[in-house]
C-alpha cells in the first residue's frame, strides 16, 4: 500500500472510531452495557480516548512499515487529538442536540 493511501485509511478509520461511541450503546460497538441499556457521556468519552490511542497505534504501524517512525512531541498529540474531537463532532451531534423521537 502506497503512502498516500494508508494516510487516507487512517484518517477514514479516525471519522469512524470518533463517531462510534455515539453511534450505539455498546461498548466499543460490541459488548452490551448492562445498566439500563444506555451509556453515560463520561462512559462515551473514555471510549473515545481508548479508540483515538487504537487508531494511533494503527497509524504508527503504518508508519513503522513505510520507515523510520519520526519523533513525536506534545505539540503532535495536541493536534491529533483535536482532529479526533472533532472528527467526532457529527456523532455527538446526532446523539446529543439532535431530537429523536421515540
């Protein structure tokens, strides 16, 4: 896989990780929560960080297999995870300021 394609997968793979918390009420879209049925938003933003730390880990293997992994500082996490928050922004939307009828 060329370079440029696996930057285009992993940025695919970030809309959808941002976006499926939620998206459903399952634990990373497969364990069933069991109070209620219903996550919490502290529930929905621990997931969150868990699948951006997932998807970084998909981007350094693809980085890992082009080369040499550049050294990353704090300014590097920072803007990655914004990106991520608001990758996830179409997902809260729906969830959160969206109606939905019952």
């Amino acid at each position: 896989m060329s370079q440029s394609a696996s930057v285009w997968l992993v940025l695919l793979l970030a809309l959808v990780a941002a976006n499926l918390p939620f998206l459903n009420e399952r634990l990373l879209a497969l364990v069933p929560v069991g109070t209620g049925g219903r996550k919490s938003l502290a529930i929905r933003l621990a997931e969150l960080v868990l699948l951006y730390f997932i998807v970084g880990g998909i981007g350094l293997l693809f980085e890992r297999r082009v080369g040499q992994i550049a050294p990353q500082g704090w300014e590097f996490y920072a803007i990655t995870g914004a990106l991520f928050i608001v990758l996830a922004f179409p997902g809260f939307t729906w969830r959160y300021l969206l109606k939905h009828r019952n």
